[in-house]
C-alpha cells in the first residue's frame, strides 16, 4: 500500500465523528483489502487500538485482509432473495464464475421486492433470471 495514498484517505475522513467505517470502505475501495499496515494506521489516526481496528476489519464481510485481484460479483441470499428464487440461480451462476470470478455470498442489497439481485462494482441488478445472472458474471 503506498503510504501516501492511505494518509490521504485517512485525512479525507479522520475529522469526521464515526470515520472508523468510512475510512476502511475507502482503504478497501482504493487498495482492494485492509492489510495490518493500514489497520495500524487508522488505528493511530483515529487514537484506537489496533485489537479495535483489526475487530471491525474482521466482523464486516465487507473488507478483506488480503488482496484478491479477481472481479466479484456480490449475490444476494437474504430471505427476500430466497423466496424470489436465488438458490435456483446459484449453480448457473458458480459454473460461470469458475475460479475466475469472485462469487460473493451477501445479505440484503436492498432490492427485496425486485429480487434476485447482484451487485457488480457499484452497479446493482434486480430482477434476475438464470440467463442475466450468468451473462453479468462472464461479464464481471
């Protein structure tokens, strides 16, 4: 991680009250995953423990520790999701991943009525069938 970048992400949100997830969504946004560099980092910013910083890291599965290069693709399997039809998408949607794609297990992208849903970056999709879903991952 360059340091001057990770000082200037925690900068960008240090003065703010709660920065904690703020800065770590940036750090895991420019660098792909917080490693113990940047842990000890914010925790120095932000007058925290490194235990504190390292306990938020690895509660959220949001953030990573280790940088995994592929694209992911996010998939919904919260309950709305389910009763939508997600797990019959899930096979399909594996083989085309393959080992290529980073298939990521998520709860609640917040389209539950349009469900089954994906997020791709920052772009969500809804309303998935088998055919859509598998075209977005080969895409990914």
């Amino acid at each position: 991680m360059e340091p001057s970048e990770l000082d200037t992400i925690i900068a960008a949100h240090a003065g703010r009250k709660g920065a904690l997830l703020p800065i770590l969504h940036a750090i895991q946004q420019a660098f792909g995953c917080i490693d113990p560099a940047a842990e000890k980092a914010v925790a120095l910013a932000l007058n925290l423990s490194r235990a504190e910083v390292h306990g938020v890291v690895s509660f959220y599965h949001d953030f990573t520790q280790t940088h995994d290069p592929r694209p992911v693709v996010e998939l919904c399997r919260a309950e709305a999701c389910k009763a939508r039809g997600v797990e019959a998408l899930v096979p399909a949607a594996q083989a085309a991943a393959g080992e290529r794609v980073n298939l990521k297990e998520v709860y609640c992208l917040g389209l539950c009525a349009m469900g089954p849903s994906a997020r791709i970056g920052g772009q969500i999709y809804a309303g998935l069938d088998e055919a859509e879903l598998v075209r977005l991952v080969k895409l990914a």
